[in-house]
C-alpha cells in the first residue's frame, strides 16, 4: 500500500542577510522540501483539513495557490496500481 509522506512547511521571516539578497519582494520565506513547480498536490492545514493546491510562481516568490497559512503540510499524490 502506498501512504502519502507528509512533508512540513514553515514560512518565516528572512534574516538580514536575506532580506538584502531578495530586497523589498518577499517578507518571509518558506522552509522546508517544496513540491515541484506547477505540481498538485494533497495540502493539510488545521484550519482547512485535507485539501488539494498547486505550487506556483508568483514572479515575487513561490507559494500554494490557495493556501497562505504559516504551517502547511503537503504530500505527492500516490503513483496509480498496476493493473
């Protein structure tokens, strides 16, 4: 049987030394593994509970589409059974 691996997601506040690299674009950043750009997604959040999202480019930074809590987990989709 193939189980979702939940991987966690925190956005925090940049450091200095970031907040030079990026400039004025983004306030925090997200730390932790990413899902591939464009990639769907199973997302949970307290708040929402078990959903579906994207990760996109927003040309100012990354991010799900749909969700912008501080604390997100998300998992890949299962690969389909061989039938």
């Amino acid at each position: 049987m193939n189980k979702a691996e939940w991987n966690k997601l925190v956005a925090r506040e940049l450091t200095d030394e970031e907040k030079e690299f990026f400039g004025n674009k983004v306030s925090s950043i997200w730390e932790g593994v990413t899902p591939e750009l464009n990639e769907e997604v199973l997302v949970y959040t307290p708040q929402a509970g078990v959903t579906t999202d994207t990760w996109v480019d927003y040309e100012e930074g990354v991010g799900f589409e749909n969700h912008d809590e501080e604390l997100i987990y998300w998992a890949s989709f299962p690969e389909p059974p061989n039938e």
